[in-house]
C-alpha cells in the first residue's frame, strides 16, 4: 500500500464570487480546504492586494469595491451615523443577491472601509430588538409597512413599490427556501430576510430580501404574528400564491448574509445562518451566526484543475469542482509560483483520500449486492468533447475501472442508482491504450498531458481522448488501463462469436490459453465437431476489411493472405463489425507477453 504524504498549507487567495474578487484566508487539512473571507479584492479588474486585515464587506453592491461617483484616489465616504446614516444606505442602491444572478436581492451594506461594527454604523446585527422594536418608528401607526392592496409605500428617495402576486412551486424537498422575520408582535410586517440558493424562491426568480408578505393563497398576513405566518408557509401546500411588497427601508438593516459560507459544494443546500431562527417549513435550521464568512469543504473526490473552465493567461487560476459535478470554485494566486505551489499541496491531498474513498465504495456496493463488480480505480479526467464548428472543449468526467469494464459518469456516482446508469461503458477486454503525451513536470498548463482509448465496437473505433493534470495521474491511469485489460483477459478467459466459414456455420472461440477453436454450428454435443484448432503463436498475421470480415493466417504452403482459402488462411465473416474480435484478441496477445516477461 503507498504511503501518502499530506500538505497542510495557509495563505490568503482570492475567490470569485459573483463575478468579482473576494479576498479569502484558505486553509488546506488533510481532508478539507476552508475558506474564510477577509476583503474584497480592489482596484481596475480586482488585481491591487489589501492586506489591512479588515471583515469588509463588499461595498454597496458595487464590484471590485467602487462606489458611484468615488474617484480612484477616495473610493468611499465617510458615513454618517444615526437616520441620516440609513437614508444614505438607503440611497446607495439596493444591496445584490441572496444567489447568483439575481437582482435586487438585498443584504447589509457597509459605506467604505467600515465593518458592521464600526463607529458610527448603526448596528446591523437582525436582532428583532434593533428595528421594530414598540419606540421604533418601523411599523409604527401611520407608516407604510401596513399598508393595504393598492397602497404605494413611499421610500426615502420618493420612489414606491407596486404590490406583486408572486407563484412559487415547492420541490419535492426543501420548500419555499426562505427565511422571515417580524410579525404584529414586533410592530412589523412579515417579512423575507434569506432567500437560499437553489431552492423554490430562488429559483421564481421574482421574490427578494425586503418583500413584505402580504398574503399566502389569498389568506392576509398583514396583522400575522409571527408564528401564525410561519404556519401559514407551513401549510400552503405545493403550489404556493405569495402577494408581496418591497420595503426599501428596511433591507439595508438585514445582517450581511454569508458569502462565503453560502458557496454550494458537493450537492449540498446552501446554508447560512438565520437572523431570528424563525424559517418557513422548508428554510435550513441553523443554531445561531458565525462569527466569520467561512466555507469548509471536503476534498473527498473533489476535481482539483487549471485552465479547464476559464482562461489562465497569467497562470493564477485555481479551479476546485465539487464531487456532484455542479460547483466550481475558482480562486486566483497572486503570482504563478503560488498558484503551482497551491494546486500540487490541494492535488496530493485529494489524491491521498482515494484508497479510502475505494475501500468506502467497494464495502458499501458490495453490502448491497455480493455479485457487484469490484472498483479498481476511480478518479477525475477531462475528456475532449467536439463543439459545433469544430471547435474543441474539455468536459470534467469520472472514470471508474472495475474488473471488467471501463464506466464515465458525470460526476461521483454515490448511489446504487447512479452506478446503474453510467453515461458510458466500454469492456477493458476491447479497450486499447494507444498513446500517452505529457511533458515532464507538474502541473500541466493546457492539454499538453492526456491519454487516448480506443475500443472496439460493432460499429467500428471508438477514440476518447482524456486530459489529466500532472504526469503523476497520467501514470497512474495507463497503469490502471492497461493492468485492467490484462486483469480482465485472465479473468474473462474466453470470447466466442457465431460466424460464416466457407458458407458453413460455424463459430469462432479465442481463449485465453488455448488460442483458437473452431466448431460447427450448432455443436452437438457441446465443445463437440472442432473443425480446427490453433495456438497463438501459430498465427502469423490477422486484418480486417473494417465491416464485416476477419482475417486470420496462420502459415502454411497457402499462407499469403488474400490467397485460396484454406486451414492456413481463413476469412471469417462475422455478420457484424469484427473490431471487438480484433481488439480482444490484441488484448489476449499483450497480457500473455506480459506474463511471459516479453512486454513491460
């Protein structure tokens, strides 16, 4: 068994996150890499490094920390503090997302350089106490917040709202997706403080954090305790009629969300935590805030790569996929040497969880059926796919090896059902390694380390050519194809195919040891009427016309192919393309000049 070394490494990097550079401290375990947010990376383009230590934020919304109207040299204001600071956030422009993609999803803002809890801010913490509270003016007599249908709620920049019915259809898990805060109780309205990635809300594309929930399926909330409106989400069934009303006033006042923590990995729901812990029935649970913007994810099966799904013309970029093939975290170094000296640290960890990850897969398939085929080998690849025009792309797949068979999934197979149903399977008997390019030195930089399959079908060669990261992988894989196929003709031992032998019916047996057997068709008794028989080291040439014909001479005073059939020369006629024949036999040929000690 190989004796891994693990890399244990820290640093700061940044982190794209919603098409701008977030600066991150990572920390690489033996198991995981966690990411904690420290700056959002400023300057044209992201690309200035500010290590002042500070939890800012990024700064209204505004990518790469520039305000409207901030010149270079004073990118931000001072805020001021008390009502005149909020209607300043107020003015800032609406905070962005809960999710990729979406607009006007609101969260914290903070002017500046300045954390949450900087002098002078008024305090951003969503407890129910800071707003709504009986001396508050929010949800007071008179204001906005309870208004009816058809009201306008005028906001401090004299703009208003119109009131929007809103459809949403719960999945078949995870709800609405939403988290609330307020109620009659706290002189507030309901209203939406989270919307999770990926679930119901999210995905209506039409809800965001500062809608008011006025009613649910037509039942009014607008004097809803708390409770009564968690019931009523609860309760609303699959298809859910939400009639909501932005409220400008209060988003900027919603703790800034987790950007971080929000990241979605391995399948995952992103989960971040509740301001009040209150959620409708299909919201994650949480305990209660982190104290940091932090993202632990396991690297078990993870795809650690470079310059696959983004150009790296400065050789900086990071790319970790996650195990479900959904997620890609792209985290950028400030120099290449850091970026090789990152990905080699990453890859030789991931790489070290993989006999357990065998051991786990191979223990728990083989609980659920003792007939299920042993894993060799499993791993991620990059294999290049044609794009219309003729261009050419490299697509991330999972290549697992078992005793028998080559299976390609899209992403890490966890379950039964997904073993059942791989996007391709080629048995290693028909499979042949053909050839290997890679300049020494790790990593790669482009496609310049890859391998190329060919498999034998009935419809003639299949090629699939699979780009690795280092030559480390590229070693391991022709090792691991090229041993399996041997494996596989040990233990597959024989093929047999029905044929046409000068117009008789016969059929055609390679076995492993013996070589080749004719009989007659049908053969009675079994294994009965040999027509003929010969040892591997009898033939002397074999083709094929690439249809339906194979070739086989095996010497004699007639032994030119092409030639007066006869038992020296042979053309068997196959009835379907004869390349899966040819290619076991090459497989049968290499594995016994293997054992004998003739090939390496």
């Amino acid at each position: 068994m190989a004796v891994w070394t693990r890399a244990d490494k820290r640093g700061q990097l940044d982190l794209l996150l919603r098409d701008r550079w977030i600066r991150v401290a990572a920390e690489l375990t033996r198991e995981t890499l966690t990411l904690t947010a420290e700056a959002e990376a400023t300057g044209p383009g992201g690309n200035h490094w500010d290590y002042n230590g500070s939890s800012a934020a990024p700064r209204n919304g505004v990518p790469n920390g520039n305000e409207p109207g901030a010149s270079p040299g004073n990118p931000a204001r001072v805020p001021p503090s008390g009502p005149e600071q909020l209607q300043s956030q107020n003015q800032g422009g609406r905070a962005r997302g809960g999710s990729p993609g979406r607009g006007g999803v609101g969260r914290c803002q903070t002017d500046g350089n300045y954390g949450p809890s900087s002098p002078g801010k008024y305090p951003n913490n969503c407890a129910n106490s800071e707003f709504g509270s009986p001396g508050s003016s929010y949800g007071s007599p008179g204001s906005s917040f309870g208004s009816r249908q058809g009201d306008a709620a005028l906001s401090p920049d004299g703009s208003s709202e119109a009131v929007r019915k809103v459809r949403v259809v719960k999945q078949e898990s995870g709800g609405l997706g939403i988290s609330i805060k307020g109620g009659r109780e706290n002189r507030m309205p309901i209203l939406i403080s989270k919307i999770f990635p990926g679930l119901a809300a999210d995905q209506s594309r039409a809800l965001r954090v500062g809608d008011a929930i006025l009613s649910v399926n037509g039942s009014d909330l607008r004097e809803a305790t708390h409770d009564l409106a968690v019931q009523a989400l609860k309760k609303a069934g699959k298809e859910v009629t939400l009639e909501v009303k932005y409220i400008r006033e209060v988003s900027p006042l919603f703790k800034k969300p987790s950007l971080v923590a929000d990241l979605p990995w391995d399948g995952a729901r992103a989960q971040s935590p509740s301001c009040s812990g209150s959620e409708d029935s299909g919201s994650p649970k949480h305990c209660g805030a982190s104290p940091r913007d932090r993202k632990v994810m396991s690297l078990k099966m993870c795809f650690i790569s470079r310059n696959l799904t983004m150009p790296d013309l400065e050789n900086r970029l990071l790319e970790l996929h996650s195990p479900d093939g959904q997620h890609t975290v792209v985290l950028r170094c400030k120099d290449g040497a850091t970026a090789n000296s990152w990905f080699t640290a990453v890859h030789t960890n991931v790489a070290a969880l993989l006999p357990h990850t065998l051991a786990h897969v191979n223990a728990y398939l083989g609980a659920s059926s003792p007939a299920h085929p042993h894993l060799q080998h499993i791993g991620w690849l990059a294999e290049q796919v044609q794009l219309e025009g003729g261009r050419q792309q490299h697509k991330p797949v999972v290549m697992a090896l078992t005793e028998k068979d080559i299976l390609l999934f899209e992403s890490v197979p966890w379950s039964r059902e997904s073993w059942s149903a791989p996007l391709l399977t080629h048995p290693l008997l028909a499979t042949r390694l053909v050839q290997c390019r890679g300049a020494r030195g790790s990593p790669p930089q482009g496609s310049d380390t890859a391998f190329v399959t060919r498999t034998g079908t009935g419809r003639g060669i299949e090629s699939h050519v699979f780009r690795v990261e280092t030559q480390w992988d590229l070693s391991t894989w022709t090792r691991a194809l090229v041993q399996g196929a041997h494996a596989a003709a040990e233990l597959i031992k024989e093929v047999s195919i029905g044929c046409t032998l000068n117009r008789q019916d016969v059929r055609l047996t390679l076995h492993y040891e013996k070589g080749f057997t004719v009989t007659r068709e049908p053969a009675d008794p079994p294994g009965g009427a040999v027509l003929f028989r010969y040892p591997y080291e009898k033939l002397k040439m074999s083709a094929d016309d690439g249809m339906r014909n194979l070739y086989l001479d095996f010497g004699g005073p007639e032994g030119e192919m092409g030639g007066r059939v006869s038992p020296s020369s042979q053309v068997f006629d196959l009835h379907s393309g004869p390349k899966p024949v040819v290619f076991v036999l090459h497989s049968f040929l290499s594995a016994k000049l293997t054992r004998m000690g003739l090939l390496t």
